[in-house]
C-alpha cells in the first residue's frame, strides 16, 4: 500500500493479526511467529529508508 500510494504503511498489520487471534483463526504460536516477521519487515523497512514520512 505504501509503494502504490507513496504514503508510509501505518501499523495495520498489527490489527489485522489481532483480529485473527480474537477470532481463533490463529493459533498462539502462529500469531507469535506472524508478529515476530511483521516486526523485523518494519525494521528493515525504517533502516533502509525504503518509504519515507509524509
């Protein structure tokens, strides 16, 4: 979303997982698991400097 719109992604994923887990389409280890990359993708994506602010 962030490339198409150059707009910086905001910290959606993260709801969307939680959403999941309430829901128990997810077990805890796969929420963990799922956290975890979503966390070092955010990461990676502020130490490249791959978007940039608004």
């Amino acid at each position: 979303m962030g490339l198409y719109y150059g707009l910086p992604v905001s910290v959606e994923p993260m709801k969307a997982l939680t959403a999941l887990i309430i829901a128990g389409t997810l077990t805890l280890n796969e929420f963990l698991v799922a956290g975890l990359l979503a966390s070092v993708a955010f990461l990676l994506i502020g130490q490249l400097r791959v978007l940039t602010a608004v």
